[in-house]
C-alpha cells in the first residue's frame, strides 16, 4: 500500500466532525448541569442530587473524549508534515497513533452514551416515584 499525504487526510473531515460532535454534546450537558443546579438550590431533591453526580461523570469523560480527539488530529497533521519532508516511516507511526487516539476517543464517547441513558433512566425512575 503507498502512504500518502491523501492518507491522513482522509481523517481531517472525520476528525472535524467528530469534534464539532464532542463540542455539542458538552454544551447541551453544560445547559443541563446549570438547569439542575438551580432546580436542586430550590427543591433538594435527591433525584436531583444524583443526576448531578451523574452529569461530572459524563463530565469528565466527554472532557478525555476531546482531549484524544485532539491528540488523534495532531499527530494527523505530524504525519501529513512527516510526508511532506519524506519522512514516510515516521509519517506512518505518527498516522497509526492518530488511529489508536481516534479509536480511545469514539470508545469513550460511546461510554458518554450510556452514561446519558443512565441518567435517563434515572429521571424515569424519578417520574414514576422510585427511588
């Protein structure tokens, strides 16, 4: 297989995207966290209490999901420079990295997913008067 400078560029769109993705989701929980903050400041209710612990949860794993999915784009671009002076063995680790580092970040981001229905599944519980 030739490697080329079209090679990691192929990742540039996705990686793009993915962050725009990342960025989203955080400022929705961003939204959520203020909203039930406030809520919990007026009511203390325990439901409310627990979705908050919830939301640092997801909070802290949607913050390594960018941090990966920015580390996969750098060493995207160190691989396309690496081509670009002739480098190709190092442009090609650099690219495999890239690779693993997106791979964490859709890993995490799919823990991020479960954890959004666990809280889901939470404010379900709390609707129907569970605890």
């Amino acid at each position: 297989m030739e490697f080329t400078l079209s090679t990691p560029a192929l990742l540039f769109s996705a990686i793009s995207l993915l962050m725009l993705a990342y960025t989203n989701r955080f400022l929705a929980l961003a939204a959520l966290i203020r909203q039930h903050i406030q809520t919990y400041e007026e009511k203390r209710d325990e439901n409310i209490l627990k979705q908050i612990n919830n939301f640092q949860t997801r909070l802290r794993v949607i913050k390594y999901t960018q941090v990966f999915g920015v580390v996969s784009f750098l060493f995207c671009v160190i691989s396309m420079f690496l081509i670009f002076v002739s480098r190709i063995a190092p442009a090609e680790i650099a690219f495999a990295a890239s690779l693993v580092s997106l791979f964490v970040s859709l890993f995490l981001s799919l823990q991020e997913v479960f954890l959004s229905i666990g809280a889901l599944n939470i404010e379900m519980r709390r609707i129907r008067g569970e605890r």
